[in-house]
C-alpha cells in the first residue's frame, strides 16, 4: 500500500501529468476531432483547451462557460448537446 501524505500523492499526480506531454505528435491526428472545455475549469484552463484544438489540424473546439473540469456530469445534457451532433456528423453510414 502507498504510503504518503494527500498533498505529496496530488503531488506525484500533478508531476505525472506533466511529463505525459505528447503536443509534438498532435499534428498527427486526422480523425475529426472536438475538444470541449470550460471557461472554469481550474484543473485544464481554457488557454490549454484553445491550445490543444490549434495543434490538432481542423478540429473543432466548443467552450462552455462553466461546470469546471466535471463539465460532462455538472451539465450533462449541455455537454450531450455538442457532442452528438459532432459524432453524428462524423459517423460514416452503415
């Protein structure tokens, strides 16, 4: 069992995160893709989400203006609203 007090342990998972940095090979992607984030979000600001949709070539990027970083269960329906229709569109026929 880990041992460690919650601020080392958030800690650990905050350095985690930083070193998972993959920004270089987002150019890569070709799938359509739609980044949706809020203007809120303390944990992914809007500056990181604006930054991710300009790496990823022709996707689209959808802000809401809040519901911080649990935005797809504090607003279901809201999140549910901009992304069916991005997949339906996305969806090839069969």
């Amino acid at each position: 069992m880990a041992s460690g007090s919650a601020a080392e342990i958030l800690g650990s998972r905050i350095d985690a995160i930083l070193a998972f940095d993959r920004t270089a090979e987002l150019h890569r992607i070709r799938t359509p893709t739609l980044v949706v984030g809020c203007e809120d979000d303390l944990m992914t600001p809007p500056y990181f989400t604006e930054e991710l949709a300009r790496l990823i070539r022709g996707s689209e990027v959808k802000m809401f203006p809040s519901g911080g970083h649990a935005f797809m269960q504090v607003a279901a329906r809201d999140f549910n609203n901009a992304v069916l229709p991005f997949l339906a569109a996305h969806t090839p026929p069969g």
